[in-house]
C-alpha cells in the first residue's frame, strides 16, 4: 500500500472501529463501503482508490443502487 493510500485508510479504520457499530450493518452493497474503500486503496493506490472509494460512498442513498459491486481489477 503507498503512503497516500496508508493515510487515507485511516478515516475508513477509524469508521469501522468507533462508528460502525453504532450505525448497524446494513449497507445497500457487497461488500460494504468501507471494506470497497480499504480494497480500492489496496490494489490502486492512493490517487486512484481514493477516487473509486469517493464514487462508491457517493452512491450510497436512498436513490442509489444496490448488490454486488467488487473493486476491478
């Protein structure tokens, strides 16, 4: 992972760990967000997964879609 994708990890990590709980698991796609955001930073980087992990969260209402959606390849 590079260091922009590491420091942008950190607000995802801190999510699962102090909000995710509370909100509940009940999230429109698989995987959920936050896990679709740790695996776009992981395979693309920071630039790039950022990116993809933005569009995904910006999908995420009540308007949006559902199912599964992997991160490409």
């Amino acid at each position: 992972m590079t260091p922009l994708a590491r420091l942008l990890s950190l607000p995802v990590k801190g999510y699962r760990l102090i909000f995710s709980p509370w909100v509940g698991y009940n999230c429109r796609y698989h995987p959920t967000c936050s896990a679709y955001a740790l695996e776009a930073l992981a395979k693309h980087g920071g630039i790039k997964g950022g990116w993809m992990a933005a569009r995904r969260i910006s999908r995420c209402h009540p308007w949006g879609g559902s199912g599964i959606d992997n991160v490409p390849g």
